[in-house]
C-alpha cells in the first residue's frame, strides 16, 4: 500500500485505511477527512506517513458505454448545460464529470424522468407574497427576516463567541451544553465519518477541542439558522433535499480549500452550507414569484440565478448576503455567500470561487439523481486560479458523496 509522508499530506485529503496506533488501536478510520487539527494532532503523535486515498478515476470512462446508452446520455445531459459554453475548460470539465455519471446510471437501468423542463411548479393555495416587484424590493425582504428575534438565545451567545478575539473553549462549550437539543445534533454531527474523530465524542467540551472554537461556533450557529425556515410550504421545496445540497456542497467546499490551499476550510463549510439561504427567504416570503422564477428558468434552460434576476430585479446570492449581515454573520462569510454567483466582485475572490464550484459539482451530482437545475457555471479565470491538480474534481466528487452520506443521516436523525 503506498505511503505519503506526513508534511506532504494536505487539508481535505482522504485517508484510505485505518491508521493504527500502539496497541492495535485505531487512531484514525478510512474516511477520514484531514484537517489542520488532525494533522497537527498526527504530527504531534510522531507518525510519519500514512495512506492517502489516490485520485479519483471518473465513476465509469464514457467509451465503456454502447453509443445506445451514449446517446439518450448526452440528450438528457445537454439541457442542463445550455446556458455554459463548452468550449471553455472548466465549463467542459464540469461536463465531463457529469456524463459518464448518467451514461452509468442508465446503464444499470435508471430511466431518466421526461419533460421536467415544461413541468410548470404550482403556486396555488400559497400564501400571498410580501409585495408585488414594483410594490417592494430587497430591502423589504431583508427587513422582514431580519430579525433574531425568532432564534435561539444560544445563537446570540454563539455570535459573540465567533466575533469575539478573546473567547475561549470552556465559553462556547458551555453555551451549547445548555441547548439539549442543539448540543445533541451537535454531537451527530460531530461523529459522522466526515470528522473522522479517532473515538466516539461523547460530550460538547471533547466535540469543541476536536473541531476548534470557530468551527464549532460556526456549525451551531449554522443548524440555528436551518431551524428558522421551517415554515416553507412543502409544495415549493422538499427540505431534505435542499439541505442535502446544502450539505454536498459544504462538503465540497471544505475539501476544494484543502486542495486549493490558502483558504480555511471551516469557513468555507459554513459559508457553503448556509449559501442559498437567501433562496430559503424568497421562498418564505414570496412564494408566488418564487414559482415564476422557478417556471421562466425551466422553459428557457436558465440556472435558477437567471430566472430570478429577470422576474425579482434580485437573486438568493444577493439576498443571503445581505441576511446574514443582518444576522451579524462574520463579513468573509457573509461576502462568500453573496458573490458565490459572481466571486471576482467579492473581497477574497478565492473564497467566494470555492462556494461557486462547489455548488456547480453539488449541482452536477444531482443531474444523474433526476435534479432539474441547470449548471450555472463557474468564473473561468478564477477557476484557473484556484490551479487546482488534474482529476481533483472527480476525487473530489467521491469523496463528498461518501462523506455527505453520514452527516445527512447525523442531521435527519
């Protein structure tokens, strides 16, 4: 099995079997998704080498498949990727990804669902939008879910710990310890796969020195905002899969920083995992033209992006944004979230392109799952820029989908 030396591993790399200890004990799983911490923690521990998972072949090579399965391939393929040019090398890579995922699955037998594209989204029984486009604008949406008032004393508690210099452990250990509820989510989540934390953590203060101070903030903080959009009716959204991609996606971006390097992977989970919040807004509080959005971005085989920009005068990057400003969310947060669309506008480019491929492979992912949405794209100089190694993006695709699996299942449980 080979071996890589310990100061050559990186942030976001897999572990490809168990690591173990004196004594026979497993100090690490398979799975494992390294990060600073455990590396310093592997370091400290005198260990010099281990295995690292090697990179990703694509799921199955486009030639293995009869032209039959090729051609109903590529013609449900081809609708998702309307809006990108090919020509171009990440929009082509995104594309490569994406077909032999569908050519696969069909060829064990899936049938891919027909005429999605004209299904028109039904908005009736909805309750009534906050305000008609000329009526209102971002603001209104903004002011109208605004308010803390609706979460957690822990939030607050949680906001001061992540914006403050001088907070510590023992304060942000102790304010989750308080929340049963969150404190036992927490810990779901913590002994997921995607941690890789060496044994069962069984308390907030072990789960606070495996993750750290701010990730750990960061992360309650993020599953107090998912509980504020409870109330999106079913019919607009299936939650489980919003936050599925939510989840993919924040995985993604973790993984994607550790390979580009130069940017915190923890921030980059969370600003991934709340980055369509906004969407969540315009669907509570406009429902109406949520759907129109929805219905202008099928029939022309526009990212969501688009169909919203055209009928609200606003996109869910935009809005946010601007809602975790409200909510006092730290600004590389909140800047990531709001140009995930369009990174080179945002302070840290980088930052904001890791949200945007991420969510383009979260995206890709899901159109072999039956998904709608087309590709939206990613901003082809920045993509150059995050010089990221040949195949990453397919290493990167396996190694979410089975990290995501064990957090989703830690969240819904």
């Amino acid at each position: 099995m080979p071996m890589t030396r310990i100061d050559d591993c990186a942030t976001g790399m897999i572990l490809d079997a168990d690591l173990i200890g004196e004594g026979g004990r497993v100090l690490l799983p398979a799975g494992a998704c390294l990060s600073d911490s455990l590396l310093a923690a592997l370091k400290g521990r005198g260990v010099g080498e281990i295995s690292i998972r090697g990179q990703a072949e694509d799921s199955a090579r486009v030639e293995e498949f009869s032209e039959k399965i090729l051609i109903q391939s590529e013609e449900y393929v081809r609708n998702f990727f309307m809006f990108l040019d090919l020509n171009q090398e990440a929009a082509f890579e995104l594309y490569r990804l994406c077909l032999p995922r569908v050519a696969a699955r069909i060829a064990k037998g899936w049938t891919p669902p027909a005429g999605q594209w004209e299904e028109a989204p039904d908005d009736a029984g909805l309750p009534p939008d906050l305000f008609f486009r000329d009526e209102g604008a971002l603001e209104d949406l903004i002011a109208a879910e605004a308010s803390l008032a609706s979460f957690p004393d822990v939030y607050l508690k949680l906001l001061e710990v992540l914006n403050s210099p001088h907070s510590t452990l023992e304060e942000a250990a102790g304010i989750i310890t308080k929340d049963v509820g969150l404190a036992a989510k927490i810990l779901k989540l913590v002994n997921s796969p995607f941690y890789g934390a060496p044994s069962a953590v069984d308390s907030i203060p072990r789960a606070v020195m495996i993750l750290g101070l701010k990730e750990i903030s960061a992360l309650a903080m993020g599953v107090s905002a998912i509980a504020a959009f409870k109330d999106i009716a079913p019919k607009l959204v299936n939650m489980r899969s919003f936050w599925s991609h939510s989840f993919t996606c924040a995985v993604l971006a973790k993984i994607l920083a550790g390979m580009a390097g130069g940017v915190s992977g923890e921030s980059m989970f969370t600003a991934a995992l709340l980055h369509d919040v906004g969407r969540l807004a315009i669907l509570k509080k406009l429902p109406h033209a949520a759907t129109a959005a929805m219905l202008y971005a099928r029939s022309g085989f526009l990212p969501l992006i688009e169909g919203e920009r055209d009928v609200l005068g606003f996109d869910h990057a935009v809005a946010g944004g601007r809602l975790l400003a409200a909510w006092k969310l730290p600004k590389n947060l909140c800047a990531a979230v709001l140009h995930h669309h369009d990174p080179a506008g945002a302070p840290e480019p980088r930052e904001a392109a890791i949200i945007q491929l991420a969510d383009n492979l979260a995206r890709v992912m899901e159109v072999s799952e039956g998904g709608w949405a087309a590709i939206p794209g990613v901003d082809p100089a920045l993509f150059a820029a995050l010089n990221l190694p040949y195949g990453s993006l397919a290493q990167a695709v396996a190694d979410a989908e089975s990290q995501t699996k064990g957090l989703l299942g830690a969240f819904f449980s």
